[in-house]
C-alpha cells in the first residue's frame, strides 16, 4: 500500500459511524501522499539538432529541482484532456466559463490539498493556443500555503491559484507577450487587453523609483499598487477574475 507515487484517502471511524472529518467540514476525508522523491530531469535545447552544444541533453538534479517549491497535481487523465482540450468553453458565455467542472488533488509542501476544483481560464485566448492557462479554487477551510523562492511561507494563505502558460498570441515575436509593456497594433483584438497591462507594468515600475515628499497640505492617493512587485515564483498570485 505504501508505494510511491500513491494518493492514499482514510476517514475515522468509530461503532460505524464516521467521526472525522466532521460533516460540515468542505473535505470528507483525510489524505496522505506516498512519495520518494522529486526525480532527476533530463533535456535538450534542439534534441535533434546537428549542433552539439544544444543536442546534448543537460541533467538537473533532484536538489536543483527541489530548490523552489514543487506542486504536484493529481487528476484523472480524460477530465485534464477534457479542460485542456475536448470540453472548450464560449468565452462569450460568462457564466458557463467560469464553472469548475472536475476535482482533483495537489501536493505542495509535504502536505495534500485534496478535492481542488479547477478548470481552464482566460478569455478569447483560452483555448486557442493548446497550451492553456489553469485556476484552482482550493475548499474552504483547506486553503494553499503556498511559499516564496526562498522557502518563506506567505502570511496569507491563497483560496485560488492562476497558472500563466506563457504563450505567445497572435504573432508579435514576443515570447509571453502578456508580460510586455508593447501594445498589440490597433484593430488587434488583443490591443485593448495589452494596452491594459502595459498600464499595469507602467505602474508596478513607477512605484519602485523613488518619491519626492509630499506636501504637508495634501492628501495620499490610495491605489491598487502600492509596493514594487514581488519576486516571481512562476505562479501567477494576483487575484483577478478570468
């Protein structure tokens, strides 16, 4: 029973009659994951090249990989294949978009995250690329402590978690564009979204210069960015709706 790799489920009983979890806990069981190890991973640049320098694959090793914090997800294989890719979703219908349609478990710091709901995000890009964006929406009760690059755990937990894909759309030649300051050109039909994170990057960079004093005789602006932003961990942590 204990073999890596395994999701293992319990609940306690006693005089058949479960006792733990409660009934009005979001999570009706307990749950343990059995694992060794996160694995060596081995890659190439061109893998079929005829340049050796970029065929010859590079070994990361387990202490490398586990140097920033590992998320683990457990799902069945046709609902993942159904969220990315058989089951799309009319980002016309605003209501059908943003409904979770299948569960699933994440492992993140020795500790298990079970009955996660998910499903893919976005917009008119959702499903566009193959390559799509994911939420996860975490019970209540059972939220993600999630950690910094340095290991440090965030002061608050998060109820959802927003995987970017780092696409390219259209083609701009810029690899995960919806990071880039450059709005598309007008007429594009992703030039108003840019045009809007091109503000929002504008303001994260204008908070980190530094400010001149404020008169005594004036009032602070409270705004939505009020510090630089935070070292990435590849997650993307802001809560916004999609």
């Amino acid at each position: 029973m204990q073999q890596p790799r395994r999701l293992v489920r319990y609940r306690i009983s006693e005089a058949g009659k479960v006792v733990a979890p409660e009934a009005t806990d979001t999570v009706p069981n307990y749950a343990y994951f059995v694992y060794d190890e996160v694995p060596a991973w081995r890659g190439a640049i061109d893998p079929r090249g005829d340049d050796p320098e970029r065929s010859t694959p590079v070994t990361f090793s387990p202490e490398v990989l586990g140097s920033v914090q590992v998320y683990q997800f457990i799902a069945k294989k046709s609902s993942v294949e159904n969220t990315t890719w058989f089951q799309p979703t009319d980002f016309r219908d605003d209501e059908g978009r943003h409904q979770y349609g299948y569960t699933g478990t994440i492992v993140a710091g020795g500790k298990v995250y079970d009955h996660v709901r998910y499903r893919a995000r976005g917009g008119e890009w959702r499903h566009a690329m193959g390559k799509n964006m994911w939420k996860f929406d975490f019970p209540r009760g059972h939220h993600l402590q999630a950690c910094d690059d340095f290991g440090r755990p965030y002061s608050a937990k998060w109820e959802k978690l927003n995987l970017g894909a780092c696409i390219q759309q259209a083609s701009s030649h810029r690899r995960g564009e919806h990071a880039s300051t450059k709005p598309s050109p007008i007429g594009c039909s992703t030039s108003r979204a840019c045009r809007r994170r091109a503000r929002i990057t504008s303001i994260c960079a204008s908070s980190m210069k530094p400010r001149k004093p404020r008169p005594a005789n004036t009032k602070a602006i409270s705004g939505a960015f009020t510090s630089p932003p935070r070292r990435s961990t590849g997650i993307s942590w802001r809560a916004r709706s999609a």
